[in-house]
C-alpha cells in the first residue's frame, strides 16, 4: 500500500485526529493536508470522502486559532454537500455542528 491507499489514508486521518485531540497541532497539520490532497486527486473535489477530509481541516484551523479560514472551509464543505446529497443527509447536520461549535468561539 502506498501513500494515497484509501486504507492509508483512513489511519492517517486517525493519527491526524490523535494529534489534534491532544493539542499537536502543528503535527496534525500535514496529515490533515495530506488526506485532503489526496482524496481531492484521488476521488474528487465532490467525493463525500473528500468533503469529510476539508471539515476535517476546518476543524483543525480553529483549533489553531485560524477562525476566519475555518470559516471559509466549512462554507464550502457546506455549499457542496448542500448540492450533493439529500437535505436530511447526516454529513450536512455534522458540518453545520461543526460549524455552530466553531464560530462560537469567534464571538467569546
């Protein structure tokens, strides 16, 4: 398995997940790059997979502060999945969490 394996890339995300959770965030940020990059090229800029990859690198954003970027990512996350999948989808729900959880720390 190379580098861009799907498999490859799901312990990736996973590893990137550990180091955000555990506030290594300049340590997660090539991974979570690395996983979007290559779901991008790989699956589509439009793949479900794909667009989880850019919410995850929305989240990370704000976990570094980077609120305005966040922002912007999970806006695009959103408009896609908007134009992709049926209204009651749970990936849209999850996005729009992800998004209420973190412009609440723009307001703080």
């Amino acid at each position: 398995m190379g580098l861009e394996h799907p498999e490859t890339l799901v312990t990736t995300d996973n590893l990137a997940l550990l180091l955000q959770n555990r506030g290594k965030l300049a340590e997660a940020e090539p991974l979570r790059e690395l996983v979007l990059d290559a779901r991008s090229r790989n699956l589509g800029k439009e793949h479900p997979n794909t667009l989880s990859a850019l919410g995850s690198l929305a989240s990370l954003r704000a976990d570094q502060g980077q609120l305005d970027e966040a922002e912007r990512l999970y806006r695009t996350e959103l408009e896609v999945q908007r134009r992709i999948l049926p209204a009651e989808d749970k990936q849209i729900a999850t996005t729009l969490g992800g998004f209420g959880k973190d412009s609440d720390r723009k307001r703080v």
